[in-house]
C-alpha cells in the first residue's frame, strides 16, 4: 500500500494510496462494460426542448467564425472567477488561447492541508472544428465540471478557433501538438493529481494523435484517462465526403452548408474543404497527400498506451460510419483504446439528446476508478458491485 493523503473536496474527506491508486485502475474495456448498463433514452435532434440551446450554440458558432467576433464573444461570455485566461505556445510557437478554473485551497485550514486541498484531478477540454472554449456548450460543461466535480479545468482553443491565433488549422497534425502544450501549460500552472482528456471532432483526433506521438517517445500524454467523442479516422476520406454532394441525407446537406458557411465567416474563400486542405498543406510546405497521413487517426490508435475510449454513432452526418470503420479496423488487435459505437448521437449530440445519460457516463468513466478527489460516481449506482 502507498503513502495515504487525505483529501477534502465539496462533499468528503477522502484517503487514497497516492503510489498504488492506478495499479488498481479497471481496463477500458471493463470500464465499457459496466457503463453500457447505464440507461439511454435519447430524444431527436429537433426535439422542442433541444430548440433553445440548439440556437444560442448555432449564435455561439456564428460569432467565434470571425476573428474579431471571436473576442468579443470571449468578452461576453466570459467566465466567472476565480477562471483566468491564459496564453501559451504551441510546439511550433503559435500562440493560443485557453480558460483556466484552479480550485483554490480551502481558507483558514494551515499551509499543510491547504497544499493538500489544491492537489486534484484535472480535465483538458479541447472543442472540435469551428467550436471554441466560449461555445455555450464547452462553456457549460466545463462550468458543471469545476463546480460539481472539484476538477481543475483547462479549456483551450486549437489553432485557427477562437482566440488562438487564426492560421491554417492542419485538422489533426498541428493541432495535435496544441493538445501536447496544452497539457504541458496545464500541469505548469496546477498542481494536478491525475490529469485527463475529453475531446470532441477534430479536438478528438487531435487528442488521439497526440497520445499516439508522446507514446512514440516511450512516455504517456496523460496518467489519467482519454475521452475522444466523434473523431475522424481518414482525413482524406472526411474531406472529400464534406466537399462533395452525392445523394445523403437532409442532416448532412445542413451539416454541409452550415460548415462552409463557418468557412467563409472565419476569411478563407475556399469552395470546400479540398481547397482548404490543398491550401493548409502548402502553408506547411508538405504535399497534402502527407498532411492526410499525418493528420489521420487511424495510422496512430493502435499506438496509444493511455487509457482511451472513442465514441461514434452510426447516425454521424459529419463522420459516417465507413470512416468509424477504418478505426473499427486499426484498433482490431488492441485491447485499449476501446471503440463504442451507438445507434444514436449524431455528431457531438450525446448531452443534448440525453443529458443525464452523457454525465453519468463521464463521471462513471473519468472518476469510478480513480483516487482523486472522489467519491465515485460508482457508489450511487446500482450495478457498482455487478
């Protein structure tokens, strides 16, 4: 048994083996197990009680495109204290923006148990394409997360998004070196017990690839564990399939349009995605059938050594099933990362077509079985001993 802390947090004092915590971790796939016993009961996309949030998130996006609006979004939006915005470097030295919540100790309680109180667990939030650390969504989420979980938080803004600075974003090579920085400028700032991911859309391929190449390396992005919602595995597949318009679905033509229009708001005249692409690979100076490799998740899953689940829906009109099934494919001979695929979803959609089945699988699957700061959601939950 390790050395034992006792930790305070907003409902318990907690002791934990600090060294030993993780050896007692469940596998991914057993974690996956129990969390598919959670209840789903998804409405529809259009559902009335989805029209609110679905408009102001549409405002959200609409704002963040231009450059401009996006500070002034981040102005107004902006988030309560003690959250600081912070500025930092990416691996190649473009400069990036993110929201930092730092739980602070508890007053009155000695420089002894205050250092204590400050080690916690942490989460990185990286959005998807288009989205950003002020989107009504991210904002909410990472809100729930400080104050309900006592996480310190970190929400960062990729390259071209938001307030980072407004360059070709690569769609998963580059931005893959943000999620790195971010990490590293997250655990510089905060004392961080165990530090984990969640991810959505080209912020989860980022993660994944970034996991993939600091494992290279012979070492992990993170102790704590990976959630990657919506990833692409084949950039050259997505890209070709949102620049072209063979007979799909209504969603998809609405996902197509209102995408291109993000495009056009954020000041690249670019007709589609291929041209974009053609254009960052230049920017680059590679050839942009490398920036395709370098940029697509399923020549690195197979590499990450961190706890990891992706999560698709067959439903995607963005990512569609042919490309899940390429991640499907690189991940057949790896016990962890784990695939979950459902039925329903859409792109991104889980919270806002179950709200309580999206939290009750992220507290499940981030804190059941982990040491900081606890409880786990686990103990309130009827198969925790299943």
């Amino acid at each position: 048994m390790g050395r034992l802390k006792t930790r305070r947090t907003h409902q318990y004092v907690v002791a934990f083996p600090v060294e030993s915590a993780q050896k007692h971790w469940m596998s991914t796939r057993e974690l996956l197990n129990r969390i598919q016993s959670i209840p789903e009961n998804p409405r529809g996309v259009v559902h009335p009680k989805n029209w609110a949030t679905a408009a102001k998130s549409v405002r959200d996006y609409l704002l963040q495109a231009p450059p401009w609006a996006a500070r002034v979004g981040s102005f107004l939006n902006r988030y309560p204290s003690p959250f600081e915005k912070v500025t930092f470097k990416s691996l190649d030295g473009t400069r990036l923006s993110a929201w930092l919540g730092r739980q602070e100790p508890s007053p009155g309680k000695g420089r002894r148990r205050g250092r204590s109180v400050e080690l916690r667990e942490g989460i990185l939030i990286v959005p998807g394409m288009f989205s950003s650390k002020d989107n009504i969504l991210q904002r909410a989420r990472v809100l729930k997360i400080f104050r309900d979980w006592g996480y310190h938080v970190f929400a960062m803004d990729l390259r071209g998004f938001g307030e980072s600075k407004r360059i070709h974003n690569t769609a998963g090579w580059r931005e893959a070196e943000d999620v790195i920085a971010a990490v590293r400028e997250f655990r510089k700032r905060v004392p961080i017990g165990v530090l984990h991911i969640y991810s959505e859309s080209l912020g989860a391929t980022a993660a994944l690839i970034a996991a993939a190449r600091v494992a290279r390396q012979g070492e992990k992005l993170i102790d704590g564990r990976l959630l990657a919602v919506s990833p692409y595995a084949d950039l050259e597949f997505v890209t070709k399939y949102l620049s072209t318009q063979p007979v799909k679905s209504r969603e998809f033509y609405m996902v197509q349009w209102f995408f291109l229009r993000l495009l056009h708001l954020g000041g690249h005249n670019y007709k589609d995605f291929i041209e974009y692409t053609d254009a960052a690979a230049k920017a680059e100076g590679i050839p942009v059938s490398d920036l395709y490799q370098l940029s697509s998740a399923k020549n690195f899953v197979a590499e990450i050594n961190v706890p990891t689940l992706i999560l698709h829906s067959y439903d995607d009109p963005v990512v569609p099933a042919q490309d899940a099934d390429e991640l499907e494919r690189a991940l057949a001979h790896s016990t962890d990362p784990v695939l979950w695929r459902l039925t329903w979803g859409s792109h991104c959609l889980y919270e806002l077509m179950d709200p309580d089945w999206f939290w009750s699988v992220l507290r499940f699957y981030f804190d059941f079985a982990c040491p900081l700061p606890g409880p786990a959601l686990g103990k309130d939950l009827a198969f925790h001993e299943a």
